[in-house]
C-alpha cells in the first residue's frame, strides 16, 4: 500500500505533488508490467470498495427475485480479481469487473450468511461471483480457503482499508507488509491509518515485524517490506 509520512492511506495528501512519484511506484511494484508480487487478486473491505468503485450507490435489488441456489457461486475464472469483504451484501454493483489504472479484474464477494436472497440473486444477474464465509462475521480462513480452491488464488494482496489491514493480521493471515511512502502529511485526524483496530474485529495487542528491506526511490519516497512476526501472546 502507500501511505503518507504519518501514516494515513487516504485522504488530502494524495494531491500534493510530493505523492506523485509515491503513487506511481506502488501501482508498478503492485501491478506494473514486471510486478513485484505474482497476486491474482487484490482484497479491500467495503468503505474502501465504496470510496474507490461502487460510490456507495444502492444495489438494484428484486425483492421477489427466485430462490438462488445454496453455497458459492463462480460466475467465471480470470487472471485478476478484485475481492471485496462485503458480509451484508450492500455494495451497488453496475458490471462485474473493473479497472485500476489499466489493471481489469473480475469482482468476486465475500459475503456472509447475513446477505439477503435478493443480493445473491443481484450478484448473478451481473455475473458477480460470490464466495459465503462465516454466519454473521467474516471466517477469514474459510475465506481464504474458497478463494484459493474455487478460483486458484494462491497469493493474494491485501488493499485497505486499515480495519481489514489489521484484522488480517491479527487472525494471522498475511506474510508480508509491504508500503510505500509518500514524503508528505496533511496531519488529519479523520482519515485511515494504514492499520486500526476495531471492536468485535480485532484488538489493539501489539503485532511485531522483520525488517525484510528498505529501498529509497524516486522522488525521496521510501519503500519498506516486514515479515509479519507471530502475534505477541
């Protein structure tokens, strides 16, 4: 991910100018044309989903819409995906993929048992796949576990926003962190933090690192990689 110099992944310091070369570092390390990490997909929770793709429009839903079959629901298999954490089923979907940059993906949910009938049914019409992981929360390795089986994604790249950073983390989910940083701040106290914790999600318990390396790049940015440590007991 890129963050600024205090931390944050969104918000005002992004359209200084400082944040340029930052920015364009990450997409190339994440999804260039000689990337860094062989992922077949990217992940990010639905706040993030909504700020950046679906623009918190409301899914076109039929109430009345048959019953769709039980379980998952692979609509295609794709080089890329773009998974979105979306446990209620609340994300206003137009088309099932879309595009970063030039990076086109297929969009595959992760919902919950709490999504309604009507939004899997939403889902299918769009050609939407979708994966069911946990009751009322998110099982991370059910998830993890479906993605790789029904869709063949073996390494997958965490995007945002900091509460599913840390959540992963803290269920001992990811091997590697890996940010660029921007040389610059706007020092608001409203936006994410590259890491935050949330009640009911995960706990504020401390997480170590290893300092795997540290590379300065252009445009004074600095990119660092840690292997996530064992969480701390």
């Amino acid at each position: 991910m890129m963050t600024s110099l205090d931390g944050k992944i969104m918000g005002n310091y992004m359209e200084a100018p400082e944040s340029g070369p930052a920015g364009d570092a990450f997409y190339q390390i994440a999804f260039g044309k000689k990337p860094k990490y062989l992922h077949q997909g990217w992940l990010s929770g639905r706040v993030t989903t909504d700020d950046n793709f679906t623009m918190y429009r409301r899914p076109a839903l039929d109430e009345k819409a048959p019953e769709v079959p039980e379980g998952d629901f692979v609509a295609e298999k794709a080089p890329m995906y773009y998974v979105s954490i979306d446990p209620s089923g609340r994300l206003g979907w137009e088309e099932n993929t879309l595009t970063y940059i030039d990076t086109t993906a297929h969009v595959l949910e992760v919902l919950t048992e709490q999504a309604s009938n009507a939004y899997k049914a939403f889902l299918r019409k769009l050609g939407i796949s979708y994966i069911i992981a946990g009751k009322k929360t998110l099982d991370y390795s059910e998830a993890l576990t479906k993605l790789k089986r029904l869709f063949g994604i073996e390494t997958l790249m965490l995007g945002g926003g900091g509460v599913l950073n840390w959540s992963f983390i803290q269920a001992g989910m990811c091997d590697e962190i890996s940010v660029v940083i921007a040389p610059c701040a706007d020092g608001s106290a409203e936006t994410q933090t590259l890491f935050q914790a949330r009640a009911g999600l995960s706990t504020e318990e401390p997480v170590g690192f290893t300092l795997k390396s540290a590379d300065v790049l252009e445009g004074d940015a600095v990119w660092l990689r840690y292997l996530v440590k064992e969480r701390i007991k």
